[in-house]
C-alpha cells in the first residue's frame, strides 16, 4: 500500500476509492468528501513522521533475548542471586533509547 493510500485511509477510515499509481486517485465514495492533495500530502507526512519516531521500539523488539532466552535469564538469576536478565534488558535500552 502506498503512503498515499495509507493517508487516505488515516483521514477517511472505511472510504471507498482506488488509486493507479501515486496520483490517480478516483473518488467512489458517496458518504464522505474526498480529501484535497494537500491534505492527503500534510498526512502521508505525519503518518511518516510518527512511523520514523518509533523506529527506537523497533529497534528494542529486535534487540531483546527471545522470551524463552529471558525466562532462562531469569529463573537462573532467581537461583544464583545475579541480575542477568535486568543487565540484559538495560543494555538493550541504553543502546535503543527513547527520543
């Protein structure tokens, strides 16, 4: 899907409309307006924008041991009395932080 068919969507959830390409968008909606270029250009922008300041989230799922690693990590430290799992999340953290 482009981003502006994801825009459309964003501004007007359940719109019936098709779109060849990038630009030849056909309006088939009879319930609700369609959407200026502008508009349609204004929310591809921030759809993006929010998309690009979650990339640190994205980055953590990655980064984080699979939860099977991280039960082992911490029945282990339950039993050792260590902090494998809590120094393993935090490096993960430290290396992906929030904006």
């Amino acid at each position: 899907m482009t981003d502006r068919a994801n825009a459309i969507i964003s501004l007007r959830p359940n719109a019936k409309f098709s779109l060849v390409g990038s630009h030849n968008l056909t309006w088939l909606d009879t319930e609700q307006t369609q959407p200026t270029d502008s508009e349609i250009d204004a929310e591809a922008i921030r759809l993006q924008a929010e998309y690009d300041a979650r990339q640190y989230a994205r980055d953590r799922a990655s980064a984080y041991p699979s939860m099977q690693e991280q039960l082992d990590m911490q029945y282990w430290d339950s039993v050792n009395g260590t902090t494998t799992w809590k120094d393993a999340i935090a490096a993960v953290k430290t290396e992906n932080p929030k904006p």
